[in-house]
C-alpha cells in the first residue's frame, strides 16, 4: 500500500509542478480536498481546475509532514 500511496504523491508533485490539470485530475479522488493556508476549502476538481487558461503557474510544489491513516480500509492522507 505505501509504494502505490508514493506513487500518488509523485504523480501530483509532478503534475502540480507542470501545471498538468489533467494528470492531476487522474489521480485525485472525489473526496479529495484542498486546505489553503488561509483556510478556504476547494475540491479536487477545483484544485486541478487553477491551471485553466493559464491563470496560474506553479514553479515549486512540496508535499511534507505526511500522515497516512486507514479509514474502512482505505487510505487517507493529509499533509503540508
């Protein structure tokens, strides 16, 4: 399970990176949500959705302090 979690990882830093919304959306699930550090709530399809029209480009991504839970038997993860 941890080698498929870090797959998805990878996936979205390198997407979030190329400003690739449609990379993105493949790997972002209906629960996902976006937590900014103002607070604001945005889901995955809002998330992936910045990168329309080129209103917004990426030059750094990180994704650190990762915490991965079962939930019902499924993965959850949050991070910074």
């Amino acid at each position: 399970m941890a080698a498929a979690i870090q797959e998805i990882f990878d996936t979205l830093i390198a997407s979030e990176r190329a400003n690739d919304a449609r990379k993105m959306a493949d790997v972002l699930t209906e629960g996902f949500r976006f937590i900014s550090p103002a607070g604001f709530v945005i889901t995955g399809e809002q998330f992936a959705g910045r990168f329309d029209g080129g209103a917004l480009t990426t030059t750094s991504f990180n994704l650190t302090n990762v915490d991965v839970r079962e939930h019902e038997g499924t993965p959850v993860a949050v991070g910074v």
